[in-house]
C-alpha cells in the first residue's frame, strides 16, 4: 500500500506517520510539501505520487480566528479536500480526511449519528462539512471520519493548558455545559490505520464501505469535569498544583464567551463505525490518562 499523508505535524498527522507504517510506503508531508492554502498545488503532488490511499490530516482548525478569516478557512476546509477528492477519484485511491462535531448544532439531546442532519454554528463548522459535501459529490472512495475534542502530548491542547493554570491559579473556572469525548490523536491514528487495514483485505468488497463514520473515545464528560479529572490525575502522579481539582469551579458558556459558537451537545455515536470496521474505542479517560502519564514522566505536569 502507498500512502500519501498531508498534515504530518500536527497532531493527528505525528501520530499517524507511525501508525500508517507497518501498512506500507508512506509520504508523509508538510505544509512545505502539501500546502491546503494552494489547493491546485495538491493536484500536481497526488499526480507525482499516484498514492493508494491519501490521508489527509491536515486542516484550518483555529476555530475563533476562523470566524474573521472565513476565505482561508474555506480554501482549507472546503476546497484543498474538493481537489484532493478529484484526483483520489482520477487515480482510484481511498481518500481519508477528518472532520469534526462542529458540524451539528449541538441541540439534539442524545448522541450525533452520521445521518442526523447538520447545522454548523460557526465558520469553522462550515467550511468543513463544506469540504465534507465536496468529497461525497467527487465520487473517490472515501472515508469522512468525524471526531471530536482532540488532544496529544504533542502541541495544545486543554489538559496541558489546565496543567498550566492550576500551577499558577488558586481557582479556575471552566465551562460546564457543553459536552463530547475527549479524543487521543493516538487512538484516532490507530483507529485509522486499522481501517486501512481492513480495506486492503477486503480489496474491491470494500468498496461498499466508503462514506462518513463518527470516530471518537467512548463515553462523555464536560470541560469542567474533564479538567478535574486531568488535575487529579496529575497529583496522582506526584504533580504540585496551586489549584487541585476541587478548585476547578463550573461556569456556563455564556459566562465565557469566544468568537465562535461552540455546539453544547458534541456527544457522536460510533457504533457504525465499531460495527463495519470490527473495533472497540476505549474509554476517553484511557488516552487521557497515558498523555498525563506521558507530560509526568517527562517532569512536565
């Protein structure tokens, strides 16, 4: 199998440089080398390389700033896919790309299936079920992998910034009502490649299992019960806080407003996706409690 990966440094895309190579010749590239702002330069890439399989992890996900910036959102979001999904459908390649719970409006009380129909709130929102709705119509294989509430030991992400204000904060105060699970870029890469793998053994039957999956840890918290769970588990593992998990205090999203709107409700069923690809997602605290161990080890929390 080659594969053309877009996105290396990000998050997913570290992750996915390791769990893409058992499966065969990867390609791993950069913004250097895949740079979605010059869409019609990714043809010409895809060309040279006539991959497989195109990963794409790479993506505009500066949520707030997006709602200023709309134009360079939408050429990453929307159209970078829209050419990436022209030429997988031109050389025959499965073409993987991930999008987000931000798709929803987050009204619905239970969990998000992939039929349910979507209103994005914000910028962010948009352009990637735009870019979504531009890979259906090309007709490439694909897999659209919906996920939410991602984080890594490598770059950003709300439990490091939560290690990092406890430090110096005695309170902290965190949006308690907004929901999703918390979701590793190691278990999104894994996820990944084991579906790859099931697509190579099932050769051309696989074809009946192109479309959109939801895919992201089990079970749901909220910020606020999510950063108290991250504090605790640090001072499990001998981290000194100024603020332990007893002082991260509930507020509501109003009282913490942001440029975009974030949907309460991003809870995503995933059973379709554990049904056709034969797997089991662990519990979101499984992979948060590896990135704690992980951040101590390192004598970071």
């Amino acid at each position: 199998m080659k594969i053309l990966l877009l996105g290396k440094d990000g998050q997913v895309g570290w992750e996915l440089q390791r769990a893409l190579a058992p499966l065969g010749a990867v390609r791993a590239c950069g913004r250097a080398e895949a740079d979605l702002s010059d869409p019609e330069s990714l043809r010409v890439l895809v060309r040279s390389e006539a991959p497989d399989v195109i990963v794409n992890a790479a993506a505009y996900t500066a949520v707030d700033r997006a709602e200023s910036d709309a134009l360079a959102a939408q050429t990453c979001n929307e159209l970078a896919p829209g050419v990436l999904a022209e030429e997988a459908a031109a050389c025959g390649a499965w073409l993987v790309h991930y999008s987000t719970d931000y798709v929803f409006d987050g009204t619905k009380d239970s969990a998000w299936v992939e039929t349910d129909a979507a209103n994005p709130l914000s910028v962010y929102g948009r352009t990637k079920y735009e870019g979504e709705q531009r890979i259906r119509a090309s007709g490439a294989r694909h897999l659209i992998l919906r996920t939410s509430w991602v984080f890594a030991a490598r770059g950003g992400n709300f439990a490091k910034t939560m290690l990092r204000l406890a430090k110096e904060r005695e309170t902290l105060n965190v949006v308690a009502d907004q929901h999703g699970a918390p979701t590793g870029a190691e278990l999104l890469a894994d996820a990944t490649a084991l579906a790859l793998h099931r697509l190579a053994w099932l050769g051309k039957d696989a074809d009946e299992l192109s479309g959109t999956y939801h895919l992201a840890a089990a079970g749901s918290t909220t910020w606020h019960a999510y950063g108290r769970h991250v504090l605790a588990q640090a001072q499990a593992h001998g981290a000194i806080l100024k603020a332990g998990p007893e002082a991260v205090l509930p507020i509501a999203s109003s009282a913490y407003p942001t440029s975009a709107l974030r949907p309460a409700n991003s809870r995503l069923d995933c059973s379709k996706f554990c049904a056709q690809f034969g797997l089991a997602l662990p519990d979101w605290r499984h992979h948060v409690d590896r990135l704690i161990a992980e951040l101590s080890a390192q004598g970071n929390p």
